[in-house]
C-alpha cells in the first residue's frame, strides 16, 4: 500500500507537470495569435488572385498552358502538411490518416509524396511512399520563398509530364476546437476551383476587370503566382491549426493534471486519516489494558 510520502510524491511530480503543460499552453497561444494573423490576411490575397485568373480564364476561347493540360491520373503527387512537433493532440493523427485515405481511393496508381512538417516526414517514410522531396522545420516560420521553391518543384515536375496531378492535403484552420481537414487539387488548374468560388461568393463573376496586357499573357505571369499563393496559404493554415490544436491539448492537461492532484490529495487525506485513527485505537486500547 502506498505510504503518505509516495502519495506526496505523485502529487508533486505531477504539480511540476502541470507547471509545464501551463507554459506549454501559454506559448501556443501567443503562437497561435501570430499565425492567425498571418492565415486570415493571406484569405483574401488568394481570393482576389483567383477571382482574377477566373476573369482572365473566361476571356480566353481555349486556355493553353503546361499547367492548365488535364490528363489521366496515372502519376498523382500529394503534398502532406503535418507538424513539426507532437503534444497537439489528435492533430498529427487526423492528417496522417486523411492522407492515408488519399492514398488508399487512389491504389493502384503511381504514388509519390511531399511531406512539409517532421511528423508527416516520419510517417510517410515509415510507410514506404516515394518521397520527391522533403520540408521540415518551416511551419514554425512560414516563409515565402520555402513556398515558391515548393511551387516551382512541383511545377516543373507536372510541365515536363513526370507526374499527372497534384493534391494537398492539410488542415485549414477554421476555430480553435474545430479544425478543417481539407484535400485540394492543385495542378491542373481548373478553370474554376470549387473550393476558391464557394469562399469568393456569388460576386465575384460580375466582377469586369479592364486589361492592359494580352490574357494569355498575364494567364502565363498569374498561374505560377496561384501556385505559389495556394502553397503560401496552405502552410499558413496548418501552421495555425497546429498551434490551435498544442494550445487545446495542452489546456486539457493542464485541466487533468488538476484532477489528478485533487483525487491524490483526497486519497492521501483519507489514508492519512485511517493511520491516524488506527494510532487512536491502539493509544486507548494500551491505556485500557494497562489499567
């Protein structure tokens, strides 16, 4: 049976672990508020980009561009944006598994990933999958130009015919408990991504923009940056989701870790109790027999 000291102890180890998943819960969420900045002001830059390559998509009779060739999906490529660190919760999880599923309607087919975070590098790894390149540590800073050398991987690899689509899956940041996963096409460029069109609204079709170049032209310059942005906006909010998710599960800890110390105490005051009454009993059942 456990003595007071061992219940004391517990009680400790755990009080100093409650300490630290305090911390934890405190940096995720001055994380969180930076990366929620950054993944709200990217929205409506991707939004305005897309309704103009919408509007100069519909001038032009047949589009033509490397990245706009739809072909049969033979060679399919999946950017996979995980965490770079654990304590988040299920967040690694419902990822790895939403890629999974990916994977598994797609058997069959030529397979090969791009992980962007450390967890999704290990698991894909663990899993065998044809890695084309890999990203880690830069979630924790998003930066542009980590995006536009992404971009311009993928990009070329789908214009020199090496691989037929390319997907993404993350998770957008929609609140604090209630993450998005999300699957995405990325290339080929749809002439109308349903994803951009529904978070545009019905508006953005009577928008008339008046252009000084040729829209083939600008189509040539606006395609890449698209890439670019969609990659840009897609680190943003999994970067966001993450802090959101490590900021939840640490509060949650922070709250068991409460419990527990509560129900050890309680379970200590009763032992306690019952040594010191046994103490009592043999006190006056000495002093009785002794008379």
């Amino acid at each position: 049976m456990a003595t007071l000291l061992d219940f004391r102890r517990r009680i400790r180890s755990v009080k100093n672990t409650q300490q630290i998943t305090r911390a934890m819960k405190f940096v995720a969420a001055a994380r969180l508020r930076r990366a929620q900045e950054a993944a709200l002001a990217a929205r409506p830059y991707a939004r305005e980009l897309a309704r103009m390559l919408r509007s100069i998509m519909s001038r032009i009779d047949e589009p033509q561009h490397p990245l706009l060739a739809d072909r049969p999906e033979q060679r399919i490529l999946a950017i996979v944006l995980a965490g770079e660190r654990g304590l988040a919760g299920a967040f690694n999880a419902n990822i790895l598994r939403k890629a999974q599923d990916f994977f598994r309607a797609r058997k069959g087919k030529k397979l090969s990933a791009i992980p962007i975070g450390k967890k999704g590098r290990d698991a894909l790894k663990k899993a065998g999958f044809h890695l084309i390149a890999e990203y880690v540590n830069v979630l924790a800073r998003v930066d542009f130009l980590t995006a536009r050398e992404i971009a311009v991987l993928v990009t070329d690899l789908y214009a020199k015919e090496e691989i037929d689509s390319v997907y993404m899956v993350f998770s957008e940041f929609k609140t604090v408990m209630t993450p998005n996963l999300v699957v995405t096409k990325l290339l080929p460029v749809e002439a109308v991504p349903a994803d951009e069109e529904s978070a545009a609204g019905s508006a953005t079709s009577e928008v008339d923009y008046i252009y000084e170049q040729p829209e083939q032209q600008l189509l040539g310059k606006l395609l890449p940056r698209y890439i670019e942005t969609q990659l840009l906006r897609a680190m943003l909010e999994s970067s966001a989701a993450e802090h959101a998710a490590r900021m939840t599960a640490m509060e949650s800890a922070t709250k068991n870790a409460g419990d527990v110390m509560e129900a050890l105490t309680l379970h200590m005051n009763k032992v306690r109790q019952a040594a010191i009454t046994k103490e009592i009993i043999e006190i006056v059942s000495g002093a009785s027999y002794g008379a």
